[in-house]
C-alpha cells in the first residue's frame, strides 16, 4: 500500500488546524496550583494532533473499514457462535424507554424494564430447563465463577467442606479450569476418549467425596454431543457432587434438549452468542445464571421477583452469595435477548439449533477430502479439522489461518481443543447460505491445493492485508502501542 493512502493521523497534523468549535468558556478560571500538587500538573500542552473535522472523520472511517465484523463477512470463529445480530433487536435496545433509564430509579418508574427482565429470566429458565435465572453476571466466564460460588455455597451450607475438586474435561474451555481456581476449587482433568467424549472410565477414577462438581458442554467443545451424559449425572450425583453446564454450545440444543432435562444442576449462558447480542472487541457480553430449586437460595442478591402485579428487587436472602455485579446485569444485551426469543419464539428457536447442526455437518462432508477429520461421526453446530496432512508437507494451520484472509474470511479458531494436532474449530452458525458456506470451503479447497503445487504462497500468506504477516512472538512480548513516526518524517 502506497504511503499516502496509510498515512496516520499525527502525519496530517498541522498548526491551527480544529477538528471543532467550543463555545465561549464561562465558568470562572480556577488556579489549578491551588488543588493539585505541582507534581501533577503538565508543564507542557500535550503533543496531540491538530487535524480538521474532515481530517478526523475520513481518518476514523477508514480504521472502521479495515475492521472485520459479521456484517462484513463470514465469521466461522468455533466456539464463539459468531452470527448475525438482527437489527430490529438494536433498535429496540435504543429505544428511550430503555436507553434512556437509570437503574438507580424508583422502581415505581421503571417497571416496564424490570417486566422485561423478568419476562427474559423465565424465558430462559424454560429453555435451559432450570428453575430460576439470575441476569446479574456480565460474561460467560463471570457467569462460571458465579455459578460456582453457588455451587460452594451449597456445600458448605450441608457441611461438606471436604468438596474441593471440580472436575473438567481436558476439552474444555479455559476459562472452566480458570473459574474453578478463582473459585477456590482445584481443577482436575478429565480425559476424552478415542469418540472426542468424556472417557466415563477415567471419570469414575476422579470422582469421590471430594468432588463439589463436573463442569461440562453439550455438545463438547469439539461440536460432539456427549451420549453418555445420563450417565454422568448419575456417577457425580451419587458422589454428591454437582453438574455445572457451561451455556456456550446452547445454539446447538436449543428446543430439541435442555441442560435441565440432562440432569445439570447449574447452567451459565452466552447472550452474546446463542442470543445475538453483538459479539466480540472484549464485550459487551451477558452470562445468566439458572439453578434447580435447591440451589435458588444462593442465587446472588438481589433477585428479580413479581409481587402482584408489580415486580421488585429481593434483597432478603441470607443465604445468597453476595452481590456480583453493580447494578442488575449487562442491561442492553439483556433487551436484545428478550427482543431475540419473542421474535423468534419456541419454534423459531428449534428451527435455529437445526440450522446450526445442518450446516456444521454440510461443510464438514464438503472439506473431509482434503482436510482430515479427527472424529467421524454427525457433529452438532461446529467441528473440529486437523491440518496433519498438510503439516507433512511444511503447512500449518496457522499458514492455512493467514491465507484465509487474502480470500476474504475471518480464520476459524486454530490449535483449539488443545487435543487435537493442527487443530482448526470452524462454526458456521445458522445464519449463513449455503451459497456462503461453499464459497468458504472452496477457498479451504484452494488453500489445500495450494499447499501441495505452492505452499510458499500459504506460508508467505497474507499477501492482501493492509499488515503482512507478523513476528507474532515478537507482537505478543515486545508490542508497540504508542504512535512512532515514520523515518522519513524524522
């Protein structure tokens, strides 16, 4: 790319340029001496740029197109349920009546909002199967942690301080083994079998009284259902333990099972994956937690509660484990959760989880020629592929990541589940074409091909991008975040 078409914004600063127009200050100058020590107190302006508002909009704009998001392309990211946030559900989240509250008002004012969190609570009490739901967690992995804590509430309640174990497939997703630690559990592996499925064996060897839990998803991580999960409910109840369902596969289940109905105790869901809200650039995300009945008393305070007609905050729970969150949750991805579910309804719903699961396995037939796959049977809403064949011949799935992008897409998630060699994850999602979902595995196709008659055109990859390929140890331990000038302007 030519240096004038990437010049940055401090290259296009010039004296007494202004990208805006204040008006006349009229608040009386304040000796800032007078409040601040001296050491805290600039002795120079500060280097900013001085651009024209033109300037600053063409310059931000063209940051904003260099982006890749959903609404730009395929975004076949497994694990993290990249799909297509309907925008009737934005412009219900912008609405005034809640865009424009505070959660700090009487809640004679804002009974609307608490009716919709209410309204959303059950609903997805119904589709997880659990008795009730708590909106306060903001993420998934807080929804882990939380869901946890209640787990150790209980116990600890029946006295059985022994339970310091949470058993967690070696599939899993790191933030499990992490949320146990942060929980005060110590993580222990269990082993997936040669099926991609928690090996029942091994779980019943790690299973014992000192075991507060299993964490688990289903379907796995690798996009298999795990058959035996009956089965596994029994083996950790019978021990006295727990079962806590991680949410972040629920695109796959949803209106054919629920977390309940398999015999989990504790669910956390992703509202800002199986529910849309927009996803991904480290937030905003939502993580609800739902319970069986014997585990609603430690739910966090305060609850959402109806009382007549009029819905109200519960602070009178003695035995909740606290509160997790300022205010109630992450309050707009909660609205267009609930805007999500009533549009879609239960057989919308049903109908998603069916798209999901037909298109994981209609790309998976279309690239088994060329890519090998770890696990032959149906997978759910994504799969696994291993880039062994091609690393025979010098090409990794990271080279195979780089040079997707000259084609156009967002690489799949690569070298996860760490269990699998040359590990590609790719969840296309229901939102996508099936003339979509060709086009991308062409382009998988092309790269395979290349990587046998040209592989340094993959390993050289990405040849379109506006940064070629990176030293990415070097950009992970020595980053350069602040603005250096280039050395023909020095």
């Amino acid at each position: 790319m030519k240096r004038e078409e990437q010049r940055l914004i401090f290259e296009l600063s010039r004296p007494g340029r202004s990208g805006g127009s204040l008006p006349e200050n009229d608040v009386p100058e304040i000796n800032v001496n007078e409040l601040f020590s001296s050491d805290y107190i600039r002795k120079d302006e500060p280097e900013l740029p001085e651009v024209s508002e033109l300037q600053l909009i063409r310059h931000y704009t063209a940051l904003s197109n260099r982006n890749f998001g959903v609404d730009s392309g395929f975004y076949p990211l497994g694990s993290c349920t990249m799909k297509y946030n309907p925008k009737v559900n934005e412009g219900i989240a912008r609405m005034a009546g809640f865009a424009h509250i505070h959660p700090y008002q009487p809640e004679s004012q804002v009974q609307g909002a608490l009716q919709m969190m209410y309204e959303l609570q059950d609903s997805l009490a119904a589709i997880t199967g659990m008795n009730t739901v708590t909106l306060q967690s903001a993420a998934g992995a807080q929804g882990e942690w939380t869901g946890l804590m209640i787990i150790r509430a209980f116990h600890e309640a029946n006295g059985d301080h022994q339970r310091t174990k949470v058993i967690v497939p070696d599939s899993a997703h790191g933030t499990n083994p992490a949320s146990a630690s942060v929980a005060g559990f110590d993580p222990v592996t269990v082993k997936t079998d040669e099926r991609g499925l928690v090996d029942l064996e091994h779980l019943r060897e790690v299973t014992g009284p000192d075991t507060a839990a299993l964490m688990l998803t289903n379907p796995n991580t690798l996009g298999l259902f795990e058959e035996d999960i009956v089965e596994m409910a029994e083996i950790i109840h019978d021990a006295g333990g727990k079962l806590y369902y991680d949410g972040a596969n629920s695109n796959a289940i949803m209106g054919k099972t629920s977390p309940g109905d398999m015999g989990f105790d504790v669910v956390h869901l992703n509202l800002h994956k199986t529910f849309t809200g927009p996803h991904g650039g480290g937030g905003p995300g939502s993580g609800p937690v739902g319970v069986k009945e014997e585990l609603v008393p430690y739910l966090p305070k305060p609850l959402l509660v109806k009382d007549g007609e009029d819905y109200t905050w519960n602070y009178d729970r003695p035995e909740a484990i606290g509160r997790i969150k300022p205010f109630y949750g992450n309050f707009g991805i909660n609205v267009r959760a609930y805007a999500y579910i009533r549009t879609m309804g239960p057989t919308g719903l049903h109908q998603v989880s069916e798209n999901a699961v037909l298109n994981a396995n209609y790309l998976m037939k279309r690239l088994e020629p060329y890519y090998d796959i770890p696990y032959q049977q149906y997978c759910k809403h994504e799969f696994v592929l291993s880039a062994k064949r091609q690393k025979k011949l010098g090409v990794r799935a990271l080279d195979i990541a780089k040079r997707l992008l000259d084609y156009g897409y967002h690489p799949p998630t690569i070298y996860f589940p760490l269990n699998v060699e040359e590990c590609m994850m790719i969840e296309p999602t229901e939102t996508e074409s099936k003339e979509t979902l060709d086009e991308f595995a062409d382009a998988m196709i092309a790269i395979a091909k290349e990587a046998e008659e040209e592989p340094d055109q993959v390993l050289e990859a990405p040849h379109e991008t506006v940064i070629s390929r990176l030293d990415e140890t070097q950009a992970a331990r020595k980053p350069i975040l602040r603005y250096e000038k280039a050395k023909e302007e020095q």
